[in-house]
C-alpha cells in the first residue's frame, strides 16, 4: 500500500495591516532612539543661525593742549586750516547706502539697508546694554560731530565724535555696517610760537557680536573698532606724534561664529587718554591727522543636513510612524 502524504497546513490568516511583523524585527526601543535622533539631527542641520554685530564709539572733550595744559587758542596760529571727511555705509546682500561729507563739523545722515525701517532714529549712539534679540535684517552706520578742538572767540575748546556700526541677520545673507570719521580729519597749522602740543580726551568704545547656537562655520559676526592720531611735519615727513591707544583699537575687537557661538562685548566705559608730541617750531608747517572708525559685518548660510543625516532621519520618521500605527 502506498502511503498517503500529510497534507501540508497553508497560513490562511489575513497580512498584517499594522505593521506587527516588521514590529517584531526591529526592537521598539531601537525605534524610539532612532526616532528622537533622526528629529535632533533634522533640527540640528536645518536650524537657520541669527547673526548681530555691533560697533559704537564715542570721544568727548577732544582738545589740543600747551605744555601748560591750557588750550591752543586759534590766535595762537599763523596759519590754521581744518577739514573733516567722514563717509558712512551701510550694506546688505550686495546692496549698500553711502553717504559722504567733508567740513569742519559734520554730521551725516544715517544710512540703512534692509528691514524694518531703520531700527534707531538719527543721532542715536546708545548702544544696546545686553544681547537683544535680532532686531531684523539690515546694515546701519552713523556719524555725528560737533564742537571745536581748540579754544575759537568764545567757544571753548571740546570737540565730540560719534560714530556707530551695526549689522544683523535673522536670514541667509551677509551685512555690514561701517561708519568712518576721519577718513581723514586734518588740521594744518604754523605755531606762532615753538611749543609741544598734547591731545586731551575721553572715550567711551563699545563692541559687541553674537551668533546663534547649532550654526555652522559660515556665521559669523564681528565688530571692531579703528582710532589713531598723528602729528608729522609737513616739509621734512617727520613724526613728532604718533598715538595709537589699544583700547580704542585691537582690544575692542570682538568676533563670534557658529562653533564659538554665544555673545563676546567689549564695553569698559569711559577711558581717558592724553598723549604729548615732540617739540614743535614755530614758523614750521605741520599736519595732524586723526583716524576714527567703526565696523559691523555679518554673515550667516543656512546649514545643509548631509545625505547620513538625512537617512537617520528618515529612519526616525519610519519609527514614530509605524510605533503610531501599533497603538491604532
């Protein structure tokens, strides 16, 4: 007799519409890491970086002096001829706002680009006290100068310049914002008699940049300050002053990008410097110049999440969707 096989059993159960298999394969809890890294990672890389420099420096009470400490006078000249050119800019994306002006006194117009309308009024030189938010997208610079370095009938001898820079980014983008005031400030002058000559005054510099957390090496904010002063004579070319204060220069630089993200200021308050310049001759033309500016600039890139990236959160995305569709 011939034996007769077992029929086999055929799985006759319907597919599983919940995913309850592909459950099995892959470990929930292996799911819920690769979940939460996949959504970390995608917040990470598509995180947009906010940029903010800013720039602001004030002198106050700017005088030429005698070796007595008083005043020059204008009397006490021969000949004397000042000038100032200032040139304010503001940028963005490319597109920039110039403003320039030559005169004794100037004051020229702030200059801004982008949005919102501009953030300050004109002649507004008080910074920000602590980190604002990113107040928009713009470029912004601006000047202001008033009084007189030497004593002139009777108007008393105090000059005060103002100059500021800013620079902000809550987009892609790059702007800057520099503010320049003696680009060249020239005095020209023959003493009437021999006599060294001091510059008195006080300063108030104030640098500040930030760049937001999780952005990449193209964000980058940074703020610095430039002040110089130089007496030479003008027949010979020789140097009788040549002042060049730190504090008004490379220790108010101030820089951050997207891996030292956060907030660097530099604002040690008002300073007070005084330099002397060699002996001066009378009947001898000699040319000073001072050297005053302020910059801001940013630039910030969207970071783009790479292709590893991109798989783990793809791979999240997958696990939150099929540990939804096991609790349904």
């Amino acid at each position: 007799m011939v034996g007769t096989a077992a029929p086999q059993a055929v799985d006759a159960s319907p597919p599983d519409p919940t995913g309850e298999s592909i459950m099995k394969l892959v470990p929930t809890s292996l799911m819920k890491h690769a979940a939460i890294a996949g959504l970390c990672l995608a917040a990470m890389n598509g995180a947009r970086a906010d940029a903010f420099a800013q720039s602001v420096l004030l002198i106050d009470n700017f005088r030429l002096l005698h070796s007595s400490g008083d005043a020059f006078k204008s009397t006490d000249f021969t000949t004397f001829f000042d000038n100032v050119s200032v040139t304010s800019t503001a940028s963005l994306n490319g597109v920039s706002s110039t403003a320039t002006i030559d005169g004794s006194t100037p004051d020229l117009a702030h200059q801004f680009v982008g949005l919102p309308t501009s953030p300050r009024a004109e002649n507004d030189f008080a910074h920000y006290s602590a980190l604002p938010s990113v107040p928009g997208t713009f470029g912004y610079a601006d000047q202001n100068m008033t009084g007189n370095a030497v004593t002139i009938g009777s108007r008393a001898a105090g000059a005060r310049v103002e100059t500021r820079g800013e620079a902000s980014l809550g987009s892609d983008g790059h702007a800057g914002g520099r503010s320049d005031v003696g680009t060249q400030t020239l005095f020209q002058f023959t003493l009437g008699t021999s006599d060294s000559m001091s510059i008195s005054f006080d300063a108030k510099p104030m640098t500040q940049a930030y760049a937001s957390i999780g952005s990449g090496s193209e964000t980058n904010a940074i703020a610095r300050l430039d002040w110089s002063i130089n007496i030479k004579n003008a027949t010979t070319g020789e140097m009788m002053l040549n002042y060049t204060p730190g504090q008004l220069n490379g220790d108010g630089s101030t820089s951050r990008n997207g891996h030292a993200f956060g907030t660097s200021t530099y604002d040690p308050g008002w300073l007070t410097f005084s330099a002397r310049s060699l002996q001066l001759n009378a009947n001898e033309m000699y040319q000073l110049t001072i050297n005053q500016s302020t910059y801001a600039n940013a630039m910030q890139k969207t970071a783009v999440p790479e292709p590893g990236s991109l798989a783990l959160f793809g791979l999240g995305l997958l696990g939150m969707s099929l540990m939804t569709r096991r609790r349904k």
